[in-house]
C-alpha cells in the first residue's frame, strides 16, 4: 500500500513442512477428543447426599447433609454407622 511490492511468500522447506504437519495432527487429535467426551456423570440422585441447598439435615431426603458430616466445631462426625466424612479420620 505504501508502493513497496508486495513480500514474496516463505518456502515450504522440510523443517516448516514437518512443523505444520505436527500442528494439523495436534489439532485433529484436539478435535476428535473433544468430539467425544463423556458427561460427568452426578450422584445428586443416589441418594447417598441431601443437595437441597441448605446445611440441615431434611429427614425427607434420603442421605446425609452438611449438619450431619461436620458438628458445630468443624469435626467431622460419622456417616451411615462408621463411615467418616474425610478418610482417616
């Protein structure tokens, strides 16, 4: 545009060859595991935690909520007859 002619292209050596082709595998193999990913699978409906959206434990739901794994210091308490809310524990 400002009257200088127009640069030449670069030549496609090997070397830049070899790099555009591990650049077009690297983004097909993007692709195609993207295409197949798999849903994260919830447990919302297992019943094995109350997902209600408050801390106290509704004896309608099945399962545990937050008051029943933590007590009021923060330690964790037993779930369904000795299991602990954090391993070890």
């Amino acid at each position: 545009m400002d009257g200088r002619p127009a640069r030449p292209p670069l030549p496609l050596t090997p070397h830049r060859l070899h790099v555009y082709l591990w650049l077009l595998a690297a983004a097909a193999i993007a692709m195609m595991l993207a295409a197949f990913v798999l849903p994260a699978l919830a447990v919302h409906d297992d019943g094995l935690f109350e997902v209600d959206g408050d801390i106290t434990n509704d004896p309608a739901a099945s399962g545990p909520d937050w008051a029943s794994v933590f007590d009021g210091n923060g330690n964790t308490v037993n779930l369904f007859g000795g299991v602990s809310g954090i391993c070890g524990r």
